[in-house]
C-alpha cells in the first residue's frame, strides 16, 4: 500500500526529465535557427511570416496567445501533480527547492532594480530575469549523463516547477492591465463549473476540455494574458481516478492529460515560441546596447542573480538544518546548478514581450541579454558541473534533500 502511490509519480518525473532535456536540445536547435533567420537575407520573410494574420490574429499572436496556453496547461499539471503525490508533496521535501526558488526570483529582480531604477520606461521588466528555463537547462544537464547524480536533476527539475508556479502569479499580478469585468466574470463562471465537475466526480476530460476553450476565450477577452487559463484549467482536472488503487494511478485524468501534453509541449509548441521569438535582428543593434541598463539587467540577473540566489538560500536552508544536500551531490555541482538556473529562455521571453508590449523597440534589449546571460550561465554550470567530483556517500545512508 505504502509503495503504490509513490511509483507512479517517480516514474513520471523520470519520463518528465528525459522528455525536457531532449526537448531542451531541440529548443537550442530552434533558438540558433531563429536567430540565423533574422540577420540572414530571409530576415525580411521571416518576420512578414510572423505578423500575416491568420483570422483575427497574427501567426506570432496565435503562438504566444493560443499555442502557448497548452504549455502553461503542462506547467500547472506539473505543479498539481508534484505538490500533491510527487516530489513537491510534503514540506520537508519542499523546503531546499522552495527557498531556492524563491531567493532565485528576488536577487536577479533586485539586480535589474539597480540597474534601471532610474529608468521607469524600462523598470517595469524586473520580472524578466527571475524565470529559469526548465527545458534548456535539463538539455544542458542531460549532456553530462552520470556524473550529474539523479537527486540533483529532481532537485533543478522541482525548484523550475517552483519557480514557474512564481512567474504565473508574477503575471497574473503584475502584466494585466484594462481589465473586462463582464468577461472575467463570466471566466469565474466557467471555471466555477469546471470545479463543481471535479466536485461531482466527473473522470472524463472532454468535458474540462470543452469549457477549458471557453475559458481561454473569456480570459483573452477579459485583459487577463490567456495563458493563465491554461494554469487555471489545469488545477481543475481531477488527479484521482475510478476503480482500484492501481487503476485509479492509471486512469487518472491529470495523469493522462500530462502524459498527452508531455511530448507535444517539448518538441513541437515550446520550439515553435523559440523558433517565433528567439530572432534578434543584429545589425539594428548599436554597440550602445550591449552595455543599456536593461540588457545589463537581465544578463546579469540570469548570470549572477540566479546564482547568488539560488546557492545563497540553498546554503541558508541546508546550514539551518531544514534539509540537506540532495544524495550523492557536492557543494560544486550545487554551484553548477545554481548556475544553470540561470537559463532563462522561454519564460523570460514571455515575460519580456508583456513587460515591453507597448515599446517594442526595447525587446531587442531585452533578447540581448537573455541570451547572452542564459548563454554564459549555461556554459558556466556545464563547466562547473564537468569538473565537479560527486559526493561519496556511505551505502545505506538515505539523507537527502530530495532522494526516492
């Protein structure tokens, strides 16, 4: 009895990490071609493609605002299924990626502060370096194979889930303006009706389906940015199922949802955004920019905020007894994880086109120094983790911060 419900998560989280770090190396692959598109000569093709409207949007609106939704549906899957049976699921076990998540967030938003204060055109983007990218940094880890203990690789996976659980609500809170009161409540509506069907045991998911369509649709016409009703459907979706213990692990809705999304998300819909919003057009950049607050902000709050932050409260939590290293890792690979935690592509992406949505001319900046500090934190944590010698742990000892 004790064994049954434990399974089933690890695996999951397993399959979860191999689907995101090969996803991660396809990311990188799209990122590259995005960025060799926009300073080639089919620059001009490139983005005509982007802004042709197909209805009443643009295909780069299609992709950020639908085709994304089902991306965040994942994230809030995650988030559901981890704090309620899996790694995220007691307090002891929150406690080293929960801290670190959120010391992760405040130190790279503290540093793009200093470094704008001044500036209130470009101030509003301080929530830009607080992402970590779960899918590059799981491809940059992944390219190490063993010598990366598997406690560490939960251990970023968990404090990514956190942190996106964080940059949800950091949009919901502070990238929503002209708000539709008519619209957003009749989405409360809607998504009160999808909760009394959990309440009234409904296990098919067609019917969360149906009325998750309705209210992406009412949440985009309310003012609220779309994807958060892809969180938002997803906290609905019964995480039980019908019948025994066994079959209710296997027919569980939120587990066949996630299991459907999990590939889709990693290598079609997330390489398709990087693909849409990686392009940086070079040559309009003068050298002035690589040295601009706002790309100085966000390169070096990805860079050295995310690793000041992370490692900082890490060691914070581990010296004050709440938890501990995670097994079989040393103090030189937490580094090189805090490192790669700086990997900030596709949230902070995201975040930076609704910071900047009125000023468009600033997202240059903005991808600037999201990919010269995601680049830097990338190759430093891959170093470090390179050369870092694993713990030795004694046979039988079982203290970890995350362990199975």
């Amino acid at each position: 009895m004790l064994n049954g419900p434990v399974r089933r998560p690890l695996s999951m989280l397993r399959e979860f990490l191999d689907s995101e770090a090969a996803g991660g190396l396809i990311l990188i692959g799209a990122a590259i071609l995005a960025l060799l598109l926009a300073n080639s000569p089919l620059a001009p093709q490139y983005g005509a493609a982007l802004h042709a409207r197909i209805g009443p949007l643009s295909l780069e609106h299609w992709i950020n605002d639908a085709l994304m939704v089902l991306f965040f549906l994942l994230v809030g899957l995650e988030i559901k299924r981890e704090f309620l049976e899996g790694q995220l699921a007691s307090w002891p076990r929150r406690a080293l990626p929960g801290i670190a998540a959120v010391g992760g967030m405040v130190v790279p938003a503290l540093i793009y502060a200093t470094f704008n204060w001044q500036h209130p055109d470009t101030l509003r983007g301080w929530a830009i370096p607080t992402a970590t990218d779960i899918a590059f940094a799981l491809g940059v880890i992944s390219l190490l194979g063993d010598r990366v203990p598997s406690s560490l690789k939960v251990f970023l996976a968990a404090l990514a889930i956190i942190d996106d659980l964080g940059a949800v609500l950091v949009i919901a809170v502070f990238y929503t303006e002209d708000l539709s009161l008519l619209d957003l409540g009749l989405a409360g509506i809607v998504l009160a009706g999808l909760i009394g069907l959990n309440r009234a045991g409904m296990r098919r998911l067609w019917p969360y389906l149906l009325l998750g369509l309705l209210l992406w649709l009412l949440v985009f016409r309310s003012g609220v940015h779309a994807t958060i009703a892809g969180v938002a459907l997803a906290m609905t979706i019964p995480l039980q199922g019908g019948g025994g213990q066994k079959d209710a692990m296997r027919s569980s809705p939120l587990h066949r949802l996630e299991h459907s999304l999990q590939r889709p998300v990693a290598f079609v819909i997330v390489p398709i955004f990087g693909l849409a919003n990686a392009g940086l057009p070079l040559a309009d950049l003068g050298a002035d920019a690589l040295t601009a607050p706002l790309t100085l902000g966000v390169g070096l709050g990805l860079l050295v905020g995310k690793f000041i932050g992370v490692l900082g409260s890490a060691a914070l939590v581990i010296r004050l007894g709440l938890a501990s290293l995670p097994m079989g890792a040393s103090w030189p690979q937490m580094a090189g994880v805090a490192l790669l935690c700086g990997i900030g592509f596709t949230m902070s992406l995201f975040i930076g086109m609704l910071a900047f949505e009125e000023t468009p001319e600033l997202l240059g900046e903005v991808k600037l120094g999201i990919i010269i500090g995601s680049l830097l934190a990338g190759l430093a944590g891959w170093t470090v983790l390179r050369l870092a010698q694993r713990k030795i742990t004694p046979p039988g000892d079982r203290r970890a911060g995350i362990h199975r």
